[in-house]
C-alpha cells in the first residue's frame, strides 16, 4: 500500500512487471482519475516479428523493382556512359540501395505512428518504452541499426528482443493485447 499522495502504477515491460510510483501529487491535491489509468504493453511474438520481417523485406524489393525500372535505369545509364569504373558504379548502385533503405523504412515507421506494412498486417506497433509512439529520431536510429552486420540474428529468442529494439529502447508491441496511453497528434 502507498503512503499518502503516492499512486501505483503498473506497467508490463518485456514481459515483466513493475511498477512505478508517482510522487506528484499531495493529499490535498485533486487526483484526475484517466490519470491511473494502467499503460499495458505486450510484446509481439517472435512468429509475428518474422512475418513483420518478411513482408517488410519484399515490401522494399518490390519499391526498388520499381525505382529500378524508372529512375533507377537512367542512372544506371548514366554512369555507365560516364568515366567510371564498373567497381565506381557497383559502390553508387548500392549506396543507392542503403539510402532508399534507410530512407524508406526510417518514413514509412515514422509516418506510420511506429508501423509498417509488416506490423500493419500482423497488428503490431514499434512504441517506445512507455509506450508513447517513436519519434522520426528513433524510427531513423532503428533504420541505422537495422544495417548492422548479423543484426537479424539477434532477433532470435522468445520474446524476440533485437539489437534495433534494444539500441532505440523500443518494443514492438501486440496492438490488440496492449494499451498504450492517451496521445496527442
């Protein structure tokens, strides 16, 4: 039990439960109820993070097919007519790749309030620790992670807990399980 003029809060965090005690308010103060309300967060399962990954990734393919086709070509045209080397053209193609990448995953979750096709389509969200949506900060701090070599190994586990999640201080969280708090915006 509290002492006077601390509330509990419960909050689930990775699976585990803690909780948080607010020393805002004095007995004399008048306590707004929607403030107790319980922030609840469930992680997605490690079969949903895959399938997010999945989709994700032929999602891009699918966006680079197409921007190779149109603008990607006259590029590629470009450089080839050009002074440059084939191994000058093959560095340009995929930084080209990297920055469309980075760029197009950073937007898409970004714009999204922390989903993507994949998340979309399996229910599931990128929210911060306390469950506020991520920022364009974050959501381009997890693109960057993503580039790390053997990063999509250590989404393995269950809960699947990886490097872009742990860096960014992030879940990617069960929509329909979990209850996120009021936000504006």
């Amino acid at each position: 039990m509290p002492f006077a003029g601390v509330r509990e809060n419960t909050y689930i965090k990775c699976l585990k439960t803690y909780t948080v005690e607010n020393s805002y308010t004095t007995p004399d103060q008048p306590v707004n109820l929607l403030d107790d309300e319980n922030l609840n967060l469930i992680q997605a399962s490690s079969g949903k993070r895959f399938g997010n990954y999945i989709i994700d990734r032929v999602f891009v393919y699918i966006l680079w097919q197409v921007f190779s086709a149109t603008i990607g070509r006259r590029l590629i045209l470009a450089m080839v007519t050009g002074d440059d080397t084939i191994t000058t053209i093959y560095v340009k193609l995929y930084l080209m790749i990297i920055l469309l990448d980075l760029f197009l995953f950073t937007a898409i979750e970004y714009l999204g309030r922390g989903k993507t096709l994949g998340k979309l389509i399996t229910g599931t969200r990128a929210v911060n620790e306390d469950g506020t949506y991520i920022t364009f900060k974050t959501a381009l701090l997890r693109s960057l992670s993503r580039m790390v070599p053997f990063e999509p190994f250590s989404a393995f586990g269950d809960p699947s807990y990886p490097w872009h999640d742990r860096w960014t201080r992030t879940y990617v969280i069960d929509d329909k399980q979990s209850r996120l708090p009021d936000q504006q915006g």
